[in-house]
C-alpha cells in the first residue's frame, strides 16, 4: 500500500477512502457461514472418529481456540445436525471439496 502512495488518512486513500477525515467503510454484502459452521463441526466429529479427544475436550477445545462460552458442538445442537448434513451434502455435491465431505459420526448421528 505504501509503495502505490496509498497512507491512509494522510493520502486520503488506503484501507479505506477517506472523506472529510473520516475513513468510509463499505457496506459488507451479506454473507451465508452456514457452510463454513457446518465445515467446522464435521471437522471436530472426525477429531473424535480418528480418536483425538472425546466430546467433551473436543468442544472445550474450540471454546478456547475461539474464545466463546459455547464450543463447536454446542452450535451443532443449536442447529441441528439434520442441517449441518443437508448443508454438506449440497456443498459437497457442489464443490467435491474434501472439508464438505459428510463424517461418518454426522451421518450417524442423523
């Protein structure tokens, strides 16, 4: 940024525009997590199919990986894992990307 004389605040250009001192900050177009949540909750119930933790560490795990009071497989129940599934496998189909590749212990559980 530097290079192409983009300062910030100082060059009215950088991260952001700035405008009478004030930098604008551009409106985010909604954005659907559901696939990314559903990725990381497959994820976890592979940690527990390959044997790393169990439950109980696995989601105090990613309580303080991400510093929340309510770990990775505390939002799987609050979504269901019925949709976590249904959002894999169109992800999946759509993507033949390996991280929406439902676990066993998902398929399981529905």
């Amino acid at each position: 940024m530097v290079e192409w004389g983009k300062l910030g605040k100082k060059s009215g250009e950088g991260f952001y525009r700035w405008v009478d001192g004030k930098p604008e900050v551009p409106e985010a177009e909604p954005a659907d997590i559901l696939p990314v949540a559903a990725a990381a909750v497959n994820e976890a119930l592979r940690e527990i199919e390959e044997g790393i933790a169990d439950k109980e560490t696995i989601n105090r795990a990613y309580c303080l990986a991400v510093g929340s009071p309510v770990g990775i497989l505390d939002v799987a129940e609050m979504l269901g894992y019925a949709t976590i599934l249904d959002v894999l496998e169109k992800k999946y189909a759509e993507t033949n990307a390996e991280t929406f590749k439902p676990s066993e212990t998902l398929k399981d559980t529905v």
